[in-house]
C-alpha cells in the first residue's frame, strides 16, 4: 500500500508541476517582436570610440579574467581569439586561481596567469579588462580585482552577464548599461540606479563598457580595434571573421522569453534518453572563436553537449595562443556523433553553418532556442 501510494504520489507531484508550466507557458508571449534596428547616430559612434580610446602611445594590455569553475566559453575565448589576431595590444587570458578554467558549457583551457600574478607583473594595472558571464556574479576575488583595476584607470568591459559582474563590483552605479536579454531585470533588481539602454548591443559609459548576448562580443571587439588602431584594421579583422559590416544597432524586442522557448526546452530536457554527447576533435593551430563558437552552439540545444577530444597531448594549442584541454584524450569517437568547427570557413559563418546543422539533427525550434541563448541575430540585422 505504501509504495503504491509514493507512486501516485510521485505521479500527481509531476502532473502538478507540468500544469503549473502550461499555465506559465500561456502567459508567456507567443513570439518575439519583429522590429528592425533603431539606427544609431553617428554622434553616438563617435562617443564610444572617444570613450575606449586609449591614452598614451604605448600598447595597450588587455586582460580577460573569468573564474576556474564556470566562466562563459563565448565570452572568453571570442575577445581573446579576436584582439590577438588582431594584433593590437598585449592579451593576457586570466583566473582567479591557480589550474585550468572550466568553461561553461564546453571547453576547457589552460589560463596565461591568476590575477595576483598578473598584478605582480604589472603593478600599474590593464589597459582594459574584458569581464565576461560567470557562474557566481559575486566571487569575492573578482569584485576586489575589478575595483582595484578600475581605481587604476582600466577600463571595463562587460560582455554578455558579465554586466552583472561589473554591476556587482559597483561600477555600473549611475550609469548607462546593457547585458544579455534574460539577466536585465535582475541586473536593474540588484543594481537599480543603472540606465538600461534597450536596442544597443553595446553601451559605454565613463570607462565602462557593457554588451548584450553572448555574440556581442563580436562586434565589441571589433570597436575596440577600431578605437585602438583605427577604421581599416578594425575592417580587415572584420573581413577576417566574416563580417562587412558591424555596429551597435539591435531590436531588443526580437530576443525575450516566448512560449515556444519555454516548451522547446523543456520538452528536450524530458527527452533525457535521446541526450547525446558529440565530439569535436581538437586540432593544432584551429581557430579558437570558431571552436567556441561552434562548442557553445552545440552544448545549448538541450539535446546535445560538445565534448572534445585529442590524442594523449596535455593541450592543444590553438592558432592564436590559447591552450585548449581536451575532455578525453583519444582518436576513437563515432563518427555519426562528431561535429565540426568548420575549418575551411570564416568564424561568422561557422556558426550560421552549425546552426543549419543543429536545426538539421533537431530541428528549426531547438535552433532557435540556441539562437535566442546566443542573441543572434540570424536576419535582417548586422552581426
């Protein structure tokens, strides 16, 4: 009798909390707003180039500093990749502490230095410093860190959640600031005196610099070039990812939680038996932005996680100097379940090819899903 009764227990526990879903699914919106980009003035451009223009007529050092547990893949590895082939300024890939850096939702990399060796090796501070999303928006080292490179005339970078880093460690006070569509309410619940700017991928204000979505951080490198070196490198670095063309126009409202989002995902998490591990093998000298790029896509489907894999090297070194981990030292791996980075292709479009593959093995529903996480936008506006 009691184990019949801790079924249907467990059977009216579920069906409790599916009703509860649909009643919230319903009240969501049925889709997104389509609108196209707000122009942005040129004036406006122009302040933010003024804003990130560095002083003096040294080379800049960047740091990009990220937590060793969970620390967005995107976000550390594209700025990364991007300012050093570019060729601009020094970039230096920090952590908190001492080991590897476990990004989250795929990849692992062998950082450059921790934080207290970066401050032992440069006392005057970075130039800037590119925050990216973390798992915990309020590790005590990174907050003191981010001060302490601010007080020395840094400039802060907030790519994607890392807003709320930034936003934690007091800096966005007063200011004017962006962060990835699902974090904005609690950006401004914690921080209520920041000015959120919709329809920009990307806001600066009084040294500090803030983006959307994970994939912003295309673009806001691409103006950081721009404000370091000048328009025409910032143009062939573009050409080089992919892009023509880039700037900090968005429509904020293509990018919320919709019903069809919320039912994608959680009709992919019931599914647990169909979950599959996909490999993407680690090769010397890839691209590092088209391996996160392509790794993050892949890990986001609620269906499929991106594993790598290599023969028995501790790291493979990537064509721009980061060290990538592989999650299992072997050569053996199914061919039916590897995924590409697509090698032969330009960053920008490596993506929109996994993207194709992904809607090809799941569907157009999961591929928006990915899109929606990435805040992408796959037509009509400017990467």
């Amino acid at each position: 009798m009691s184990k019949s009764i801790f079924i249907w227990g467990g059977i009216a526990a579920v069906f409790l909390g599916l009703t509860g879903f649909a009643g919230w699914a319903f009240s969501l919106p049925t889709a997104t707003v389509a609108a196209k980009p707000p122009p942005v003035p040129r004036e406006e451009a122009e302040a933010m180039l003024a804003l990130l223009r560095p002083e003096g007529g040294e080379r800049p050092l960047i740091a990009v500093v990220g937590i060793n547990d969970a620390t967005e893949t995107t976000d550390y590895l594209v700025p990364t990749g991007i300012l050093r082939r570019a060729g601009v300024a020094d970039v230096v890939m920090l952590a908190t502490g001492p080991g590897p850096v476990q990004l989250y939702p795929a990849l692992k990399v062998e950082p450059d230095a921790t934080i207290a060796e970066f401050d032992a090796a440069h006392p005057q501070g970075a130039d800037y410093v590119i925050v990216p999303a973390m798992s915990r928006d309020d590790d005590p080292a990174v907050l003191a860190w981010l001060q302490s490179q601010s007080r020395k005339g840094a400039r802060i970078i907030g790519v994607c959640a890392g807003a709320k880093v930034v936003g934690a460690a007091g800096l966005l006070d007063g200011r004017r600031a962006t962060t990835h569509w699902y974090y904005v309410g609690e950006m401004l619940d914690r921080n209520p005196t920041i000015d959120y700017v919709a329809n920009r991928r990307m806001v600066a204000d009084e040294g500090v610099a803030t983006t959307t979505g994970i994939t912003a951080s295309i673009p806001m490198m691409l103006t950081l070039i721009e404000a370091i070196a000048g328009r025409t490198r910032a143009e062939e670095v573009a050409r080089d990812l992919g892009l023509e063309t880039w700037d900090s126009r968005h429509a904020s409202g293509a990018f919320q939680l919709t019903r069809s989002f919320a039912t994608t995902v959680l009709l992919n998490r019931l599914a647990f038996w169909t979950h599959e591990e996909l490999g993407i093998r680690l090769e010397a000298a890839m691209d590092e932005v088209s391996l996160a790029l392509v790794a993050d896509a892949w890990s986001r489907t609620y269906r499929s996680s991106a594993m790598t894999f290599a023969s028995s090297r501790p790291a493979v070194m990537t064509a721009n100097g980061v060290r990538v981990l592989p999650d299992q030292n072997t050569t053996d791996w199914a061919e039916e379940r590897r995924v590409a980075t697509f090698p032969d292709y330009r960053p920008a479009d490596a993506l929109d090819h996994a993207l194709e593959a992904i809607a090809r093995r799941y569907g157009e529903r999961t591929t928006n899903v990915v899109a929606m996480q990435l805040e992408y936008p796959r037509s009509g506006e400017v990467r």
